[in-house]
C-alpha cells in the first residue's frame, strides 16, 4: 500500500481521519495558508494538483457534490488514473452482503446499508443514514447525517438530500437536486430543483 492522501483540508477530512482511515499519510489542498499545518494528526502537504506526481492512493474529502466532481475531472486530466482514488467505508458501518460501493466514496459510523444497494463513485454519506433495499445512488451525491431512503429510491448524479431528510420508497431524487434538512420527500424531485417541507416542495411554490 502506498499511504492515502486526502484531498481538501475539510471538516469531512477530519471526520475521516477520526473515523480511523489507515494509511493517511497527508493532506492536499490549494490554500497556501493551510500548507504545513497539521490537522487531524496529518500534515497539510501542497497543492491538490501535486497529487499527479506523486504515488500515493488519493481520496476526495471535499463536502459539495459539485466541487468534488470538478477535482476528479481536474486531475483526471493532469493524468490521474480512476485507480488511484481510494474508497473509506468506516467499521462502523453495516453494509450488506449483496450491496456494492463504487470506489472514491466515503461512508461513515452508523450507516445501515442493507440489500442490493449500489453506491456511486465519490459518493458522501455522513453518519448515522439508512440506505435500504435496491437503492441507486450516482456518483458524487451527499447524503448529509441522518437521511433515511425507503427502498427502490434513484438519487442522481451530484443531488444532495440535507440532515434527516427521509425520501419514500420508489421515488427519484433528479441530478444535482438539492433536498432541505429534516423533509419528508413523498413525490420525485426534478434535477437540479431545491425541495424542502413536511411534504417536501419545490422552494417557492405556494402550498
């Protein structure tokens, strides 16, 4: 194993660091004031670019779906192959025999995955969610701590669901929509519209 670097001196590195992640040997991140700072007992090394140069396993902890997906497509063209990113699924997970998750992703403490779920590529679930049977969700979603999918539920690529939000079962969340904390999504939310309520809504539509 060459080591892991984390990509984006952020508070999800700091949980994946405090979650147990072997072999984290450093931090990139492109603000100069953060070089050489420690932080979550790791060094703050360079530049996210210097990754291309370098051997180490690489694995995204930037927050924002879109912001994550900007970082792969930059270093993919700086040469860096899909291989290289690493995938963190903390001990404190449950993850189903028969459930896959796609390599770049990032699940933590006491997250259920049940039957037949299939998880993107860098795809962030923060602790403490319940992903169950024949769930699909598309690379670089968030799933922020405490969300909670009914079965059979489709969540685009990018798409973000807040803190404890729940979505029923067989509905679809579109690409890069974004679902408010503490809803409870009960229709298909459109991509790249923003829903929140008990039901949920589009934000600016009048109940």
């Amino acid at each position: 194993m060459n080591g892991v670097l984390l990509i984006g001196a952020s508070g999800l590195a700091r949980e994946v660091l405090a979650a147990g992640i072997e072999g984290a040997v450093g931090i990139l991140d492109d603000d100069e004031s953060r070089h050489g700072q420690i932080i979550g007992g790791v060094p703050v090394l360079g530049a996210v670019a210097s990754a291309a140069a370098r051997a180490e396993d690489l694995l995204i902890t930037i927050g924002p779906s879109g912001a994550r997906r900007k970082v792969v497509a930059m270093l993919a063209a700086l040469g860096v192959a899909d291989e290289r990113f690493a995938t963190f699924v903390s001990t404190g997970v449950r993850l189903g025999a028969t459930s896959v998750v796609g390599r770049g992703s990032v699940i933590l403490d006491g997250t259920v995955i049940t039957a037949d779920a299939a998880i993107g590529r860098h795809v962030v679930v923060m602790p403490n969610c319940t992903i169950t049977h024949d769930d699909v969700i598309a690379d670089f979603a968030t799933l922020a701590a405490g969300v909670s999918l009914g079965g059979t539920v489709r969540v685009g690529e990018a798409a973000y669901i807040g803190m404890n939000a729940s979505v029923r079962q067989q509905l679809s969340i579109g690409p890069n929509a974004t679902v408010g904390m503490g809803s409870v999504v009960l229709g298909d939310v459109p991509a790249s519209q923003t829903w929140a309520g008990v039901p949920a809504r589009e934000l600016g539509v009048q109940a």
